[in-house]
C-alpha cells in the first residue's frame, strides 16, 4: 500500500490501548517486542539527525494543496495502460535481479482501478495491483509511476508472502509469551476449577498483539524498500525523479504531522519517506 494502512490507527493501537489496562498484558507486550527487536529485517531506513527532520518537515508543509481534474474512468485506464508500458521491462528486469520471486512471477502486474475518492493504491493477491481513481485526479505522470513501480516492489520483494510469516510468527510467540506469563502468575486456574476467562483473554490478546507487532516490524521496513525499487525502476525508464518527489511532500501533508514515526506505524512519517528518498537520489541528481 502506498500510504499508511488504516488498521495501524485503529485496530492495534485500540487493542494496545485497552490491553495496557492490565499490567499482566503489558508485561507480554513488553516481551513480544523484545523478541522482534532481536529480529533482523532485510532493509532499514537510515539514520536521521532531527534537524534534517525538520527542514523536511517544512517543505512539507509548504506543498500546497492540489485541484482536482476531472478524470472520466476510461481516460484514468488509459493513463495507466501508457504509464505501465513505461516502466514494465525496467520492472521486469529490477524485479529478476532482486531474486525473490520466480522468473515467471517478475512478468506481469495486472491493475485495477476502483471508483472511489482515496488517495491510494495497493498490492494483493498474485501480483494484482489496484489504484484508486482519486490518484488520477491530483497525481502527475511521473508521481503515478512511482506509486505502480512501488506497488510492483511490494510483490516483486515478496512482502505479502513475508507479512504472512511474520504474522504468524508474531502469534505464535504471542502465544507463548502469553503461556509464559501465566505459568510465571501460577494463579491455579486448572486445578481450582476458577473462572478461567482472564487467562484465555490474556492469550487470544497476546496472539493478537503478536501478530500485530510480527507484521509492524518488518512493515516500515518493506515500504521504504519498495520506494528504493520505484527509484531504480523509475530512474531506468527515463522519469525525472524530482518529478516524483512532490507525491511524498503531498502525502506528508495529507498526513498526521508527526516528525518521526512510532512503532504502530505501518509506513515511515512523512519527512523520514522524504529524506530516505532524497539520498537515494542525490547521486542522480545534476
Ligand atoms: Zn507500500
């Protein structure tokens, strides 16, 4: 997905927000974040002084808001058809050299453009990708093929498949997490035949934010290398990529404001996205 998925500001952080009531909880998420933090991830963002932060943080809030064309669904379709054959063999190539999916899988992306107001696209399924038409009307060429290109990454990286695993591993060591600390409390629930709903919400919660936390890992981790690959992607088919580079000031605008991102965020803040895109391109640049 190109902007921040819409779980991470509901679902978790409400599910963290009501399981820090209980401190029993809190001493699971403590550990479940833990065993993550060991975890290694295939790509990191790089490091950021705050001042830097800040200078980014302002051009962001200089963008100026953007009038919508009006863009018929038939002429939106046919923009992306020309913009795709733009890019297609550069993907091609950059998603083989990558080596994570098959040959056969680095061949085609087919794309979908749904009729709704939202400033987004996303990835799903077996290489589907999805626009949504809102794009259309505010996003020039260039920035429309940086968001394909990345949205190519998502599946040329493999994330789907990788977001699957962590989730899963996430609610394993959730689970045993959750198992750990009540044999650590000892509270007898088995054997005094007692209510034992507490010690089963205590689990399913910590599978929960297992899961959660599997997934948020490796999540900021995947978007900022999927904009590496729409910078290569891009840079091979001939776009300007400073045309690109007002998409992320537009988004970081649409966006909350934040100056550095926090754990729950499924996409880096708006200027560490800016930055990070800044030094992949200043050897570019003339
Ligand atoms: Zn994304």
């Amino acid at each position: 997905m190109f902007f921040n998925h819409q779980f991470a500001k509901n679902g978790v952080q409400e599910l963290v927000k009501e399981s820090l009531v209980s401190s029993r909880i809190f001493v699971s998420i403590f550990a479940i974040s833990t065993f993550f933090g060991c975890a290694t991830t295939a790509y990191k963002l790089p490091d950021m002084t705050y001042s830097e932060k800040a200078r980014a943080q302002e051009q962001i809030s200089n963008s100026p808001d953007r009038a919508e064309r009006s863009v018929t669904m038939g002429e939106a379709s046919a923009k992306l058809t020309r913009i795709y054959n733009t890019i297609a063999s550069e993907a091609r190539l950059t998603c083989r050299r990558q080596g994570e999916r098959s040959i056969d899988d680095c061949n085609d992306w087919p794309i979908d453009i749904e009729d709704e107001s939202i400033f987004n696209a996303y990835a799903s399924g077996d290489n589907q990708i999805t626009f949504f038409r809102q794009v259309f009307k505010v996003a020039s060429d260039a920035e429309i093929a940086f968001i394909l290109a990345h949205e190519i990454a998502h599946h040329s990286l493999d994330h789907i498949n990788e977001s699957r695993r962590n989730t899963a591993i996430g609610a394993i060591a959730g689970a045993l997490v959750g198992a750990a600390v009540l044999g650590a409390i000892g509270d007898g629930c088995e054997s005094s035949q007692t209510d034992c709903t507490a010690d089963d919400d205590l689990m399913s919660d910590s599978m929960n934010i297992g899961a959660s936390l599997g997934r948020l890992t490796y999540s900021r981790a995947q978007e900022a290398e999927s904009d590496r690959f729409a910078i290569t992607v891009l840079r091979n088919s001939g776009y300007q990529l400073n045309q690109a580079r007002p998409l992320l000031l537009y988004m970081g605008n649409k966006g909350s404001g934040r100056v550095g991102s926090t754990f729950f965020d499924t996409h880096p803040s708006g200027p560490e996205r800016v930055i990070h895109f800044d030094r992949l391109v200043s050897p570019y640049q003339p």
